[in-house]
C-alpha cells in the first residue's frame, strides 16, 4: 500500500468513525408536555384565512384576519391532566365579505375573557373536540381554544430521535356529522428557537368530513395541511407551531326546487408564538 493510499483510508475511516460515535451519541427524546399549577405563558396568534362559497351561481369571498395576543394559565393538574385558562389581552379582527370591509366590535368583547382548554400531558387534547373544533380549524370561529385543536401535537410513548415519524388517528363521530383526522409527524432535527433547545416537528394533516344521521343536511368534506412546530423539549413547552390549510365542503340544502349543492372551500394560515 502507498503512503498515499494508506493516508486515504486513514482519512475515511475516521470519518466513518466520527459518524458512527455522532449515531450513537443521538440524544433520544421523550417529548412530554410539562405543566405545573399557577405557570403562566403568553403567545400571539396569527389566523389569515379566505373562504370561497358558492350558491345560485354566484361566488362569494371572505378574508379575515384575526391578531390576538393571551396568556395561558395552568390552573390545575389533576391524573397528568391540565385544566388552561386562556385569556385573551388583545384581539383584533377584520373580515370582508363581497368586496366590503365588515366592521367588527367583537375584539372589545372578547379582551378579559377566559376559555378553558384540556389538555394531557402527551399532547392530547380532552377539550374542545368534535363540532367546536372542528369549527375552529374551518377558520368560521374565533373560539381561541378550538384553534388550539390543530396546533398541539401529540407524542407517542417511545422516546424519539431525528428522522423517528409517527401516526396520530383520531375520529370524532358527532350526531350531525363525523370526522376522521390522521397526523403524520416527523421528528426531523433539533435547534435553538427563541433561546428554547426544540424538537423541531414536520407535519402533515388528512381530514375527511360526513354528514351523521341526524343531519338536518346533507355534508361531506375533507382537508390537507402541512405544518411545523418548535417544541422546547427539556421544558416541556410549545415555542411555535405554524399551519397551513385547505378544507372544502359540499352542503347539500333542500330547495323547492330541488336539492342545491352548497361549496365551499377555506384556506388558512394559523400560527402560534411564544412571546
């Protein structure tokens, strides 16, 4: 072997060995959310989204924005279980319908007052779910706490390391309709956020929507998404989650002159910050 040829294989089998001791020293996670009674944390929340209906022929849009500053109270923990007060300081919200600027008192009415939300330790949301939430992700409420509903992420048990993916299902059957939502998270790296260590997660959201039994109505729907939160994991603390969104809807009504397809469609954008 030449001096040449010793130096190269030197020179690779030290990077091999350097990768090998970078896999084996990968830091594997057990993302838990941490709660702890009377912690408080304030966020802002960006919502922008524009829904496009249709009926009798005619097409009509409606933006809206809605810029809500709140504070996020853990009140109590009872069986791994957090009770959040969530309490809006500022809102502000704007919407346009057919081209008019829709004036809007609801943010004065709003400052001050407190939504509670559940949540579990692994991320699970206990409440809202079902129609509440489902209005939230549809962008036709401001309820903050339904909002929450698609920017919490939930862990599974095994502890995680980058490139580790896992799947979330979760089907809400509802008497006038039922939903099936299906999360697809991806644990792709760790980096600092807003001086916070984060578990940064990659994710996409499947959503299909039908009308129940007891619908007056009759639905059917479905959405995608993608998103990606930044989530402090020694602290056990959401730092940001940012989604984005597209759900259609076809609402059947009865006419007299015949059953009408009602279409309607909504994307958004919603983002959740630390502050």
């Amino acid at each position: 072997m030449t001096k040449r040829n010793t130096l190269r294989w030197i020179f690779v089998s030290l990077v091999l060995l350097s990768f090998l001791w970078i896999g084996c020293g990968e830091k594997a996670l057990q993302l838990r959310f941490k709660f702890n009674e009377g912690d408080e944390h304030k966020y802002s929340l960006i919502q922008d989204s524009v829904t496009t209906t249709e009926f009798m022929g005619k097409k009509m849009e409606m933006p809206s924005k809605t810029e809500i500053t709140l504070t996020q109270k853990v009140e109590k923990v009872d069986q791994g279980i957090a009770e959040l007060n969530v309490t809006y300081d500022t809102f502000n919200m704007e919407m346009n319908v057919g081209g008019k600027q829709i004036p809007s008192n609801m943010g004065k009415s709003m400052v001050g007052k407190i939504n509670i939300m559940k949540i579990r330790e692994n991320g699970e949301i206990i409440e809202p779910k079902g129609v509440k939430a489902m209005v939230g992700l549809q962008g036709l409420g401001s309820d903050i706490k339904n909002i929450f509903f698609s920017l919490y992420p939930q862990f599974p048990e095994d502890k995680l390391k980058a490139g580790n993916s896992w799947t979330q299902k979760q089907e809400i059957p509802q008497s006038q309709m039922g939903v099936v939502i299906e999360y697809q998270y991806t644990l792709t790296k760790l980096e600092k956020k807003k001086e916070y260590d984060c578990a940064v997660l990659d994710y996409t959201i499947a959503m299909t929507i039908e009308g129940g039994e007891q619908a007056k109505m009759n639905m059917k729907g479905s959405g995608k998404g993608k998103g990606t939160t930044y989530f402090a994991y020694e602290k056990g603390l959401l730092v940001e989650s940012e989604v984005e969104m597209d759900l259609t809807m076809s609402i059947f009504a009865p006419l007299p002159t015949g059953e009408q397809e009602i279409p309607t469609s909504t994307h958004q954008t919603i983002k959740l910050s630390l502050m």
